[in-house]
C-alpha cells in the first residue's frame, strides 16, 4: 500500500513537473502505437507546461493542478480550467464557458492504483466548494477513453475518426450533482 498525498505543487517542483509530463505523456504515445507523432507529442508536453505555468502565474485562478505525491515523488497531476479550444470547436461553442477538468497523468509505474480516481474525487470537491456545478472533459486517447466512459458513461460529443482511421475524440459534459464522489476506506 502506498500512501498518497494531494495537494497543490509548489514553485520549486517546476522542473520536476516538466519532467512527469515528458515521462507521462511519451508512455502514453507509446502505448497507444502513436509515438512516432513526435510534432503532437512535444506540443501536448509544451501545452501542459504552459497550463503549469498558468497556475503558478495566476496563483490558481486560471489554471489550478493538484498532484499526487509519494515521499518526494510526484505520481499523478490532474487540473482544471477553461475549456481547451478543441472541445469548444468541437461542441460547436456549447461548452466555452464550462470548466474543463484534463492533465489527468499517473506515473507509468503507479497506474492502475486507484490514484487517478483519488484525484479526480478531491477535483470534484475542489470545484463543489468553489461553488462550480458543471465540467467538461475530453480524451483522443483510446486507453483514457475507456476508463472515462466507466467513470463517467457515454460521451456527450464522440467525433468519429477524428485522428485518422479508427482514432475518436471524445467529450464529456457532467453536472457535479450527478457525479457520485466515493472513496474507498
């Protein structure tokens, strides 16, 4: 059994956050036979350390990360803020205004652990005691995908070959009230 922190990162854990993102998202390219799109696989990693800085800048207004921490670890991140421009052309502006929780990462070593459902629960009370009563969410990864669609069912908007040939996009569009948080004990 591991124990497991989540808090917000700090400052000083900049660099090692690049470092799990580049980690985090070049296994999940390779897993899912796409890794030789290099271009898309270095500006998913650039976005998701612009979106940190975004929240070191703003102080968590524009773009707020929790992580997972083990020791001095960090094995999971996960962050919310406003919609990305994919789901809101894909949603045809339907969602602009509506939060979108995404950064959802678990180190390859610690996946299947039941850690990105710990952090996706204390994302959902984070946004409940902000006062925000809806999110959106999107996956083009086929592995992510299913895991979504347990958690959250079927997607609101599913672009068939969106990627090419056999590659979905997927979103999701829940109200918080209909999301039961639980946690295991």
């Amino acid at each position: 059994m591991v124990k497991v922190e989540v808090r917000r990162p700090k400052q000083e854990e900049r660099e090692e956050l690049n470092q799990f993102f580049s980690l985090v998202i070049k296994d999940t390219f390779l897993k899912e036979g796409i890794s030789d799109l290099v271009y898309d696989m270095e500006e998913e990693i650039e976005t998701k350390n612009q979106y940190l800085q975004a929240d070191f800048d703003s102080n968590g207004r524009n773009r707020y990360f929790l992580i997972a921490a083990t020791g001095d670890k960090i094995i999971g991140t996960i962050a919310f803020g406003s919609s990305n421009s994919l789901i809101q052309e894909c949603s045809k502006g339907d969602l602009t205004d509506v939060i979108e929780i995404g950064t959802v990462y678990i180190h390859p070593d610690y996946q299947n652990r039941g850690i990105g459902t710990l952090l996706l629960n204390t994302m959902l009370l984070t946004l409940m005691s902000k006062g925000i009563e809806e999110f959106c969410l999107d996956s083009g990864y086929k592995n992510a995908q299913k895991i979504w669609r347990k958690k959250l069912g079927e997607p609101d908007y599913w672009m068939k070959n969106y990627w090419g040939e056999g590659s979905d996009h997927m979103i999701w569009h829940r109200l918080l009230k209909e999301i039961p948080v639980l946690f295991t004990i």
